[in-house]
C-alpha cells in the first residue's frame, strides 16, 4: 500500500469492507461506512488541488519567464556599456530632513520643484527654495 495513490487506498479500504461484508445495519457499521465515504470524497477533493496545483505551478512557471524577458527588455540584461554612471539633473535625488521630527525623506528634483511636500511621518508642510539649490550645483 506505500506506492498507492490516496485515492487507491481508499478504494482498498472499501473494497476491503465491502470483501468482509461490513454489516452498515449495525451503529459500528453505519460509522464505519460513513467514514468511508468521507475518505473518498478527501482523495477526490486531493486529487483536484493535486491537478490545479500542477496548473497553477506552469502558470507560474510562465510569468517567471515573461516577467525575467521583460526584465531583460527593461533593465538590459546586465551588460551596462550603455550607462555611463552619470545621472542627469534630473534624475539627482536629494534627501531632506524634516525638522519637525528629523523624518529623513528623499527626494527628485521635479517634487522638490513643486516649492512644498507633506512631512510623511508628521504631515508637516516642508517648504523649498530651489535658488539655494541652484546656487550651490
């Protein structure tokens, strides 16, 4: 019985009670009977998970190899000869420290263009003068 599947023993088994003639008039045997049936409807529900498991596993699989594909088509795929490691002004992020409650947060220069932002962590309006920022580039 080790190599039989969960649903083979429980045909087995009711095979079994059935070869013995289980006598389902009996309390003992109307348990025992139902019981049974409980067994078969679990290796049916087992089998199920088993098969959409399986399903589920390939699905998976296949976002993998997509979401990596896209990966590479977005991020190259690690050869970085086209990056030279220069960021544009643009791109620069700066770290502000809220003085409020000394809540570190980062920034672009598009949001610190905007003149304020709300502290996260305390909501307090931070406000920026970019002619400080300008002057010391």
């Amino acid at each position: 019985m080790e190599n039989m599947t969960i649903a083979e023993k429980v045909s087995y088994i009711k095979g079994l009670a059935e070869g013995l003639k289980l006598n389902t008039e009996t309390n003992e045997g109307k348990i025992l009977a139902a019981i049974i049936d409980v067994l078969g409807d679990i290796a049916i529900n087992i089998e199920d998970i088993d098969a959409d498991l399986a399903d589920l596993t390939d699905v998976v699989g296949d976002v993998e190899d997509s979401l990596m594909d896209l990966e590479d088509e977005v991020y190259g795929d690690g050869d970085d000869s086209e990056y030279d490691g220069d960021l544009d002004d643009d791109d620069a992020l700066y770290e502000i420290t809220c003085p409020n409650c000394s809540n570190t947060i980062t920034a672009d220069y598009d949001v610190l263009a905007n003149g304020t932002i709300d502290c996260p962590n305390c909501g307090s309006t931070l406000e920026f003068d970019l002619d400080q920022l300008d002057d010391e580039q």
